[in-house]
C-alpha cells in the first residue's frame, strides 16, 4: 500500500510498461505525490500510480514518464 516503507522492487504499469513504483515514486512531484497520498491512501500502488499520472498530465500538460531499459 501506498505510505508504507517498501523494501522490495513492486513493479506497476507506467504508460503501459513495467516499473518500479520505488524508483518511479522518487521521481514524483512532491507536492502533487503528497496531496494524492492525503486523498487516496489507502489504496494499491497500482492506483496511486494511474491518479498520479492523470493529475500530472492535468497540472503539467504532458505525461508523467520515466525510461525503461529493456534487458
């Protein structure tokens, strides 16, 4: 769940490919990462992930994004 300490990689989809939310959560807006935390938690990484891309397509006009290397 979000606001719990995660000490394994929890991998949730991001634009339609794998990430890890540990990673990808560092990389987040601060001040938009904590009001979604404030009006969703409790919830799945998996939705914390898909509100937090909606709202950062919103408040910056273009998507929340992050490269992937593929092994």
């Amino acid at each position: 769940m979000v606001g719990e300490i995660l000490a394994q990689p929890e991998w949730v989809l991001l634009n339609g490919q794998p990430v890890d939310f540990i990673g990808v959560f560092a990389l987040m807006d601060e001040k938009l990462r904590a009001q979604l935390q404030t009006e969703l938690a409790p919830c799945s990484t998996q939705v914390f992930m898909d509100a937090y891309a909606t709202a950062h397509r919103a408040k910056f006009g273009e998507d929340f994004g992050v490269i992937t290397s593929q092994s």
